[in-house]
C-alpha cells in the first residue's frame, strides 16, 4: 500500500477529477478526507471508498472562506495526527470565447476564484507539513506552452496561473520536504456527457494522443496515489503530463 497511514485532504472530493484521486488514495492505504458544497456527490464518492474496505469522510467546505478552510484542516489534522497529501481541484468557472469580447468583472472574479482558493488550502495545510517535515500539495490542470487554440477565454490562463503558484509553492515549501506538483491531460473523455453531440469531442482527444488512447479517471486516481507516496521523492516543481502524447513536452 503506497500511502497506508497517510491523511489526503481532497478539496472539490465530490467531482469527477476529485473523487478519481479520492478513491486511487484510498485504494492505497489512505484515509481520506472529503470537501466540497455539495453533501450528495461528497456522500457518493465516500460511499465507494467505503464500499471498496477505505476510509473516507465528508465536509461541506467553501473553499473560499479562509475561516471555514482553516478550520476544517486543523480539525482533520487533530482527528488523524497529520495532513499528508492535499489537493484542490474545485470546479472552476469556465469563460470559453474570444478573450477580446471578455466582460472584465466575470473574466477577473474566476481568475480571483483560481487563484484565492489554491492559495487558502494551501496555507492551510502547509501549515500543519511544515510542523511534520513532510506533505504533498497536489493539483490538476497543466499549462501547455504550445497552445495554438483561440476562443479558451480564461481557461489555459487560469491553468497558467496555477503553474506559475505550484513553482513558487515548491520554492517555498521544499526546504520542509514538502513537494508541490500538478498533473496534466489532453482530456478525460468520460467527463464528457454521453450525447450525439459530443462523440466527435470525445474521439478528437483520443486521436490527438499518440498511443490511440486517452487519459481515464482511473489513470488519474492511481498516477495521483504514486505521485503523492514516497515512490515519487524526487518529483517537485513539475507538472506531469498524463496525456498519452496529447500534449508533447
């Protein structure tokens, strides 16, 4: 078991990426610690951890409010005795379009949403690593210097803008032995809602990859779970590319 008596803290537990890391830590020995504002699909992901012989537990937690994350961190951190792995991927709001016909107020508060709440859980649980000598902040999203695509609006910025906080993280944080990572793909096709529509999205991603096959939640769960053990010790400051050759370093 990669990660048997380590705490992962998963802000956003209840989503599709979240519950994919939720359940690869869980299925290697860790306890698991939920968050997000919707108590159902918290519910939903704890009960397969639980189903499965995990542990999991749930929260309602605006990631947002510093208050109401501080909190619940220190109160894991006293349930479980440490804070090992942390994760945010809170869904963000996505602004697709041409970033010349941006409203600046909408453009600016998701950006501020992207950049707020990797920096509240952060803190918040690098508190509790620096105390310990260990810990590992991880994310999800990647930046991709080759982009040629327009119309992404605020996405790839705000991807952009969490690489640009994971370096620094990693600079602040390594001399703790804390590590800050994040991951990236050319796309999770099952994200994707099953409609006629949608099909020709879906192949796109699988025959932009170079082995014909593209990323699965499954593939993120157990890449997240190595990448938060000690099997990955040397890895910092880096984002990891689990897009099957998508997306080309």
């Amino acid at each position: 078991m990669l990660l048997e008596n380590k705490t992962a803290i998963v802000f956003g537990g209840g989503g599709q990426i979240g519950g994919a890391m939720a359940r690869g830590f869980a299925a290697e020995g860790a306890r698991v610690f939920l968050a997000g504002r919707t108590p159902a699909t918290l519910d939903a992901v704890a009960g397969d951890i639980r189903g499965a012989g995990g542990l999991a537990e749930t929260a309602r937690v605006d990631a947002l409010d510093r208050d109401a994350v501080n909190g619940w961190v220190d109160s894991v951190a006293e349930t479980s005795g440490s804070v090992d792995i942390v994760v945010n991927v809170i869904s963000h709001d996505a602004l697709f379009g041409p970033m010349i016909e941006a409203e600046p107020a909408d453009f600016a508060r998701s950006l501020e949403k992207v950049a707020l709440s990797f920096l509240l859980t952060t803190q918040a649980a690098a508190r509790h690593m620096v105390k310990q000598g260990s810990g590992v902040v991880l994310h999800f999203g990647g930046s991709d210097s080759g982009n040629r695509m327009a119309g992404l609006g605020n996405v790839q910025v705000g991807n952009d803008m969490v690489e640009a906080m994971r370096r620094q993280w990693a600079c602040e944080l390594g001399p703790h032995s804390i590590r800050v990572l994040s991951m990236r793909t050319g796309g999770i096709p099952e994200t994707i809602p099953d409609m006629p529509e949608t099909e020709p999205v879906k192949q796109q991603m699988v025959d932009a990859t170079l082995t014909k096959r593209a990323a699965t939640l499954t593939d993120v769960g157990r890449v997240a779970a190595f990448l938060a053990s000690d099997h990955a010790a040397s890895l910092t400051s880096t984002q990891v590319n689990i897009s099957a050759g998508a997306m080309v370093d």
